[in-house]
C-alpha cells in the first residue's frame, strides 16, 4: 500500500518515525512518500519537504508567511495527486494539515489522522470539519475519546507515543555524557526553550537570568534540531551555561531540575520525572488573540491530563525572573520533589502504556482493508 504521512514540526517527526516503522512491520510492501524531518527520513521512504522550511509560529508570523504557506499547500496538492496514496496520515499541525484533508476527502482520498488537533482547546467548532473531512481518528490524550464522544465522533485512544520513545532509548552513561560535554559534577538545571526561533528568543534570554543566582547548579540549553548553534549564541553570548542540540531525552535523564516551554516538552520532561516550571511567553498581539479563543484553565499537558496543577505555569506578563526565581527555588525543596514524583507517576498510568505506534499502524493498515 502507498502512504502519503504529513508532518510540520520536531515532535511529529519523532511520533512519524515510530509510525513509520510500525507501518513497516505492518505492511512489508508499504511505499512511503513524507513531510516530515530526519528522524523520518533515517527510517526510509521518500522525504518531501523538511518540516524546518514551514517552522511558523503564532497568528502574526503565519500572516507574515502566509504567501509562502500558501504555495506550499499548493504543491502539496499535486505531489498527492501525482503518487496517489491509498490513504493520506496526519499527523498534529492542524493549520496546514486539516486545510489539506478538506481538500483530499473530496478528491476522494482516504484520510487518518494521528495525534488529534487541539480542538478540545480552542475553535471547538473544527470539530465538525473533522467528521466531515477525517475517516478515522487516532488520539494520543485520555480525556480527547470521551470530548469527541459528546459531538458523537467515535475516535480511537491508542495511548501516548513519547511512552514508547522514552521507554525504547539506550539508557544514557551520566559519567560519560558529562564528560563529553564538560558539564562538570553540579547537578544539572535543563533548559527548554522551544523549537521555534519566536518562542527560543522570548523565553530563553529570562531563563539566562537565574543563572549567577543558582551558581550552584549547572544551567544547560537544550538545543533544538531546527535551530543552528549561532542562533543560540547571540542569546546566551558568554554566560556560565552550557549547550547541547538534539540530545533532550539524554539530558533530561540526568538533570535535576528544568524550565520548559509549554508544549510536547512539559510531558517529557514529567516522563523522565523531573521537577519543572512550565513557560510562556509570545508576541503581544498573538497572546492577546489566543487568550480569546483558548478556553482552558491551563496551558501545560501535564495540568491538562490531570485536570489539576500539578507543575506551575508562568504565563506571559507572569513570566519573569522574579517568579521564575521563586518557583525554581520551590521545586528544588525535597518535599515538593516527591509530591512531584508521585503525580507523575499517576500521570504515566492515564496515559494508557506502551504500544501507541504499532496500535496505531494496525489500525491504519486494517481500515485499507475496509
């Protein structure tokens, strides 16, 4: 079977790369033509388009881009067109991908999607596009089947891939790996900035901040595979810090402690059991619009799935090195360690285990069969 899997940013290209290799398993004839990124392309099949040319971030930045997304759509029409998949898997990046299955359903293309947009979140109204446009959905999040059940849109929970991504790694040397990077013996302060270069360069900088005040620790910047090193270094300039790309999961096994992006991140760093502040921080203008049309009470997956706060969020005109500062100190205290330690692991069992990849490829390869 020929399979046409869209993709738009660095986390779709970790879950895409494990699809892709359940999907192998699955269909030893699967012709594999993708959007998506390296982790993509090691695993084989045809690459596109690199995820990084389409990196937007925001309502502004993809109004200022808007012609260049425009003809990437276009082109993406005809490349689909031109090797006629079986069936068409999207993968998160509603803006683009929910844009491009209204499109394929009424050309007639089968469409799957894998890891719902955040319709739960903001413009429930998409809702009935995706009935519309969506032959069968797969939901990485627990509470997303019974959210989908109210609009009576049967949807399939497969459990959370970042489980299996984490749980399938080669355990990290923590003398080695220091040793490699220079990080020295201090216990280790993470920092997760985001992927984007809007999002990297609000954040960063106030993380930068706190770092003579905990001279104690290590502070480390963990790199994002779409973003080149000079870009990191006209922000951290010559501070005590030190940076390594593309290495997150080995880095969060050893830290101590993070401040992390809102995002993918906050769930991966709850994974590897380390004590977070989440953040955020965004142009005025696309907070201001975002802040009227996303109803929920917290930002961070985490709180989301546990429907209570379980890690702080400091948010917008909140995020500062003031209350940055105080809530660092606060998870660095041993009893607020272990109230974290236990949340998290109530947080791993309502994430449903392992298997998300190969539960998902199966299901895809048996509604070919429908």
């Amino acid at each position: 079977m020929k399979y046409y899997i869209l993709v738009g940013e660095a986390s779709g290209d970790l879950h895409g790369a494990n699809l892709m290799k359940a999907l192998l398993k699955e269909d030893t004839n699967a012709e594999i033509r993708f959007w998506g990124g390296d982790l993509m392309d090691e695993v084989g099949g045809t690459l596109v388009k690199h995820y990084k040319e389409r990196a937007f971030m925001g309502f502004i930045e993809v109004l200022l881009n808007l012609k260049k997304i425009l003809g990437m759509m276009s082109f993406c029409k005809r490349d689909i067109v031109n090797f006629k998949p079986d069936v068409i898997v999207f993968i998160d990046n509603s803006g683009f991908n929910l844009r491009i299955a209204k499109w394929a359903k009424q050309k007639g293309f089968k469409t799957n999607y894998y890891i719902s947009p955040q319709v739960w979140a903001s413009r429930v109204g998409r809702v009935k596009d995706i009935k519309r446009d969506i032959d069968a959905m797969f939901v990485i999040l627990p509470f997303e089947k019974e959210f989908y059940k109210k609009y009576e849109y049967n949807v399939n929970f497969v459990g959370h891939p970042l489980i299996d991504g984490i749980a399938g790694r080669k355990q990290v040397d923590e003398l080695l790996f220091r040793e490699k990077y220079n990080l020295g013996s201090k216990k280790i302060i993470a920092l997760l900035p985001g992927s984007r270069k809007q999002e990297i360069t609000k954040m960063l900088s106030v993380m930068l901040s706190l770092v003579t005040d905990f001279s104690n620790y290590q502070f480390v910047v963990a790199g994002a595979p779409s973003q080149p090193y000079d870009f990191y270094r006209t922000i951290i300039e010559d501070k005590n810090v030190k940076f390594i790309n593309n290495k997150t999961y080995d880095l969060l096994s050893i830290s101590y402690a993070a401040l992390v992006a809102s995002g993918t991140a906050t769930l991966e760093a709850a994974l590897f059991k380390v004590p977070q502040v989440v953040c955020y921080k965004g142009s005025i203008i696309s907070y201001q619009i975002a802040k009227r049309i996303i109803t929920l009470q917290y930002i961070s997956l985490v709180n989301l799935i546990m429907d209570k706060e379980v890690v702080k969020e400091l948010i917008q005109d909140n995020f500062t090195k003031k209350n940055l500062t105080k809530e660092l100190m606060y998870i660095l205290e041993k009893e607020q360690r272990k109230k974290l330690a236990n949340s998290y692991l109530e947080l791993e069992q309502k994430l449903g285990g392992k298997g998300a990849s190969e539960k998902t490829a199966k299901l895809i390869v048996k509604g070919l069969s429908n």
